[in-house]
C-alpha cells in the first residue's frame, strides 16, 4: 500500500485548523493576546497547542481534487487513534509504541488490495513499524508532537484581523493571504487556535477540540503484520 502524498500535507494543515476549546481549561477573562501584533499572537497559539498533553482532531480538506475527512485522538508523546477518508475510502489508525496499525473498509481493501486480498482482509487490522516508508507519513498524523511542530505561516506575511466567536469563543483572526489562510485565536483562557479556514482549491476548515481530556489508547489484537506478510512468513 502507497499512502498518497496528501498525509505530509495534512500533518502541516491540522495544526492550523482548530475547533472549540471545551474542557481546555484556563481562565475565562481576556488572555491580552488581541492587543500583539499578528506574529506574536501566532507565537502565543503555537506555545499553548505545543503544551497540550491531547487533543481531537476532525475536519475536511480537499486535496488533489479529493475530498479528504479525518476525525482523530492524539496523545503525547503516546501516539493516538482515528478514523481517516479519502474520496470515500475510509480507514481506521492506531499508532502507539513505534506500531502503526490499520483497519480499512471493504471498499479500501479492494481499491489497495484487490477484491480476493480484500475478502481475507475484511475486518482484520495490518500493522508496521513507524518507520516504514509507505506507513510513516500515515503515523506522523498521529503523532501530537510532530502535528503542533508543523511548520505556521510565515510571520513577515501576516495581518492581523477582526475579533469574532468561534464556536461561542471570543477570537482574533490572523491571515496569510500568501496561503489564503486564517487562524482564529481565543482571546480568552489559554490562547489555543480555535480555526484555520483555508481557501481554494485545496481549501478545508479542521477543528481540535477537547484539549487534555482522558484518551485511552491500546493496539489492537490479532493484527496481521505487514512485513511478515510480504516475506511469506
């Protein structure tokens, strides 16, 4: 299986693209980040989703003209879990202790698999290692630490914009019209990016929501792995 080259994108794009900060925690009164310059506002947001032991993860991006759709739980430095589809092929991850697992639907078994392959698969998890060229890509999305160290736009080229709600929290918007992106930053509690609206062909709006809440994350049993598969092992 070839992940397609869309994974890198998202893993720059997610952390850009944020939802509510229920259960984040943090003081209710203004944080002081609306009255700094739009490249400081971006250094406080990137500080806060840097700190942040999870998260959740959801959204949809267009990609290559394909509709992509990613709905995950992330822990650091844990590894996470989720549900990730690409022009209505949709699979399951796991990623925790350097493994990578997989469980697709029928439809994404025979598209990677054939329709044979894909009755043998169905219902069954694949898994590698982390390391795996063709599986790496797919496991640095559930990787916290990698996702909030994604590179943001560049500070020369943003402005700062209007206030506004995020889903019923105060937030400032900063832009990058070189990249036709907005983030929105709370102003208030910790200053989390709330969302990132992307325009364009590739555009997309991703949401993180449920900042440090509990996640339990286990690999899954009787997984069939990869690498033996194809040693004939």
């Amino acid at each position: 299986m070839r992940p397609r080259p869309y994974l890198r994108e998202l893993c720059t794009i997610a952390v850009l693209l944020c939802g509510a900060l229920a259960g984040c925690g943090g003081s209710s009164g203004g944080n002081g980040v609306a009255s700094k310059s739009a490249a400081q506002i971006l250094a406080a947001a990137r500080s806060a989703a840097l700190s942040a032991g999870a998260v959740h993860v959801s959204g949809r991006i267009v990609s290559g003209g394909s509709p992509i759709t990613l709905d995950l739980d992330l822990i650091a430095p844990r590894g996470g879990r989720g549900r990730l589809t690409d022009n209505g092929l949709g699979f399951e991850l796991i990623q925790i202790g350097g493994t990578v697992y997989i469980k697709g639907s029928a439809a994404f078994y025979t598209h990677i698999a054939g329709p044979t392959a894909a009755q043998l698969l169905q219902g069954r998890w694949l898994k590698a290692p982390t390391s795996s060229g063709e599986f790496s890509s797919i496991a640095s999305l559930t990787d916290l630490n990698k996702l909030l160290s994604a590179d943001l736009p560049n500070p020369r080229g943003l402005s700062k914009g209007k206030t506004t709600k995020i889903n019923g929290i105060p937030a400032i918007a900063v832009t990058d019209p070189a990249k036709g992106e907005t983030v929105y930053v709370a102003t208030t509690g910790r200053p989390y990016p709330l969302q990132l609206v992307k325009s364009g062909g590739g555009g997309g709006r991703i949401s993180l929501d449920r900042w440090n809440e509990r996640i339990s994350l286990s690999a899954p049993p009787d997984s069939i792995d990869i690498t033996r598969l194809r040693s004939g092992r």
